[in-house]
C-alpha cells in the first residue's frame, strides 16, 4: 500500500485481522475509528488504515464469526458499531498468531543467512 509518507507502512497481506482480533482482544469492544487510532498510536504513528482498508476487513471477519458488532453510543453521543473478539474469533487469533510467528521467523532466518 503505496505511502506519500515514505515512514509510513502498508498492512502486509493478511495480517490485517490478526491484528484487529488482537487489538479487540486487548481492548474489548471498540467501534472503528478507536480501532484505527489505537494500531496508528501502538504502530508509532507509522501505520495509518483508512475506511477502505479497514471497513471491508470488519465486515469479513464478523461475517466468519470471528467479532460480533453491536450499535452503541460513542464518547462523542454519536452512533457506531461496537465490535467485539468472540469466542471463534479467539481461537483464530491463537491460530493465526502461531502461524505469523513462524512464518516470520523463518524469514527472518532467511535473510540472517543471506538465503
């Protein structure tokens, strides 16, 4: 995902729901743009996800089950869906989480080696 700021970083393909399982799992349920602040404030202000990027991935992942979203009320008195890990999702994220870290890892050995 091209950048004008070159600091910036792109979501790498399918990291984008393990890291809002993880974020929703840290946090509890959190509407949209909370979700959106809370990766651009951990990432350091180097990751930024718009409403095209994320939108899509909530939808998905509450269409697998893998969050529930519920209407409430923001900080703000304004209307947003709340979404929130369910018991799936937790299971995937246990699941994809092992999976990120070996491929990572192995990677990351790759190019220690010079492959």
């Amino acid at each position: 995902m091209p950048s004008e700021d070159p600091g910036r970083m792109g979501v790498l393909q399918g990291t984008l729901d393990l890291i809002v399982l993880r974020t929703l799992q840290s946090m509890g349920a959190q509407h949209a743009y909370a979700i959106a602040t809370r990766l651009q404030q951990i990432s350091g202000d180097l990751l930024h996800l718009n409403q095209g990027t994320l939108y899509p991935a909530l939808v998905r992942l509450e269409q697998q089950g893998r969050i529930k979203g519920t209407w409430g009320k923001t900080e703000s008195n304004r209307d947003a869906k709340f979404y929130a890990i369910t018991r799936s999702g937790e299971r995937a994220l246990a699941e994809e989480t092992l999976r990120w870290r070996r491929m990572s890892g192995l990677v990351d050995r790759l190019l220690s080696e010079g492959a």
